[in-house]
C-alpha cells in the first residue's frame, strides 16, 4: 500500500479490525495511532472469547490476563521514570481493566513518578514486590520489568492445576514449561553477551522454573567462560538435542519457534480445550506485531520486497 492512511483504510474493512479503527480517521493520523488501537484490538477478542467459556476456561483466561497488567504496569513506570503521565488513549479500553484487573488504572494513567505507581497497587500483589525493589537505591526501569516478568512466570506455573481443567494441566505445563525454558535459555545468553552479568545477577533473571531443562544445565550456561563453552552445553539440553539448529546466535527465533510449534500442535490435538484460548491469543500477539512492523515500513518507504524480510522474522 502506499501510505499508512490507505493502511487504515483497508484494515477498517477487516472484522478484526473494524471497531477499534472505527473512529479513526484516515486523513488525520498522529504518529503512533494506529498501531496503539490496533495493540488494544486483542482486547476485545479476550472480552468475545471470555463471553463463550465455562467457569474453569474463565480461571485460565483471568490468570492470562495478567500478562496485559503487566504491559501496563511496564509502561507506567517507564513514563513515571521520565516524569511524564502516560498518554490517555488507553483509557478507551477501560471496560477491559475494570472487568479482569484489579489494577486502579486512573492511578496509574496520572503517575508521575514512581512512588506513586506502587501507591496505584496497593491493592494488589504487585504492590509488595514493586516496593521491594523501590527500596534498592540504583533501581532501574530494567529491575522493574524483571521482578513483574518473574512474578507473572512463577504464578502462573504454580497455579496451572487450580485454574485448568484436570485433563488440561499437562497442555499448560507443556506451553508454558517449553516457554520458560526457552526464555531461561535466551536470558542467559544476553546476560553474558549483552550486558556482562555477574553470575549472580544472571542467576537472579532467570524465572524459577525448570521443565525440560535440569539445574545442571543452567550452572554450566551460566558459568561457560567462553562462547565455545557456552555453546556445548547449550548442545547438551533437551532443546540442543531435540533443535539440531539451536545455536546461540538464533535463540531469540528458535524460542519464538518452540513456543509456536508447541501450542499450534496442542491446540489441534486438542481443539476444546484452553490450548486454543492460549493458541489464539498467542497468535494474535504475533500478527498485531507483523501488523507493527508492516506499518512503520510503509511510513517509512520501504520497498514491499524488503519489509517483508523483517515482517516474516517474527
């Protein structure tokens, strides 16, 4: 297409998209608009897909849900860092946070520094953690971000029998413990590629849960003291030795790929089940992602050729 406004035009047509770019008029677009609204359309998929489930589908969904608190969250205190309120748009969806959150989304939308976001959670779970954090004198956005990631992880994957169906636990156990592995693995090598971690700082990234991965596995990745070391024992996990093309170098696409082989496979073995709640949303995720990326290669004139390279990758 050759601009973002015919962009909107022909996503308006879509049905997946139609009511969240209703109200946007092409021919008036600010920066960034668009692919705000179509961010937030996977809300109201959750709200439709949260309509049509029994009472043990609506658990796992409330728990998935959290994933967006912590979106949120994540984006207030990178504004609250900075001195600067988050912007108002979010607060179209206000029906979603009011009705799966226990978040004070008002709170959060007029923080302007961070004391003031944790005072937005003292309500919540989030509250005692976020605070833990406030109190280390050199904390940064990053600490934050990470003690909510592992939050997030750990109480899902305790909960996992409570908020699934009996005969839905192993499909639970096997998406998410594919996923924490999977992260466990790619955090530990940005760690000591990226930021040079200590060993125990990148002890204290990884999320506490090991499903094919043993405790072995992660001490000799985390205490490899060359690249060569790190890429043998790399080889010797479960993944090195079920993804003959897992190197160190592409554990950012091979975690996206695992991810997605693993619910797309129990998703359709197992169609009734909440794998396909998990399935859905999951690739929605990915599509408003290529959408992104999609977009901000037309603002930007890239050839169609060339942005689809960069929209394939994800």
């Amino acid at each position: 297409l050759p601009n973002v406004p015919a962009v909107v035009t022909y996503l308006k047509k879509d049905p997946a998209y139609t009511n969240v770019l209703a109200s946007l008029d092409e021919n008036s677009l600010h920066r960034g608009t668009i692919e705000f609204l179509i961010g937030n359309s996977i809300y109201y998929d959750f709200q439709n897909i949260y309509n049509f489930c029994n009472p043990k589908q609506r658990l796992f969904l409330k728990a998935y849900a959290r994933r967006y608190e912590v979106k949120l969250l994540k984006r207030s205190l990178s504004h609250a860092i900075i001195g600067e309120p988050m912007e108002e748009r979010v607060l179209t969806f206000r029906d979603f946070f009011n009705n799966y959150s226990a978040l004070n989304i008002d709170a959060l939308y007029a923080a302007t520094n961070v004391e003031q976001v944790i005072a937005a959670v003292a309500e919540t779970p989030y509250y005692a953690i976020l605070s833990k954090v406030h109190q280390k004198p050199d904390a940064t956005l990053f600490d934050y971000e990470t003690v909510l990631d592992l939050y997030h992880f750990s109480a899902i994957w305790k909960d996992r029998d409570k908020i699934v169906a009996k005969g839905s636990v192993d499909i639970i156990t096997k998406a998410y413990g594919s996923k924490f592995d999977m992260l466990n693995l790619w955090y530990i090598h940005r760690a000591r590629t990226y930021y040079d971690f200590s060993e125990v700082d990148t002890y204290a990234l990884t999320i506490p849960v090991l499903y094919k991965l043993k405790k072995e596995d992660i001490k000799a990745l985390v205490t490899a003291e060359t690249d060569d070391q790190f890429k043998a024992s790399l080889e010797k996990t479960y993944y090195g030795k079920h993804y003959k093309n897992l190197t160190p170098s592409n554990l950012e696409d091979m975690y996206t790929f695992v991810c997605k082989n693993v619910l797309s496979r129990e998703a359709k073995e197992k169609p009734y089940s909440v794998a396909s709640l998990y399935n859905y949303l999951y690739w929605k995720e990915h599509e408003i992602y290529r959408l992104t990326i999609a977009i901000e290669c037309v603002r930007y004139g890239i050839a169609p050729d060339e942005a689809m390279k960069y929209v394939t990758l994800v």
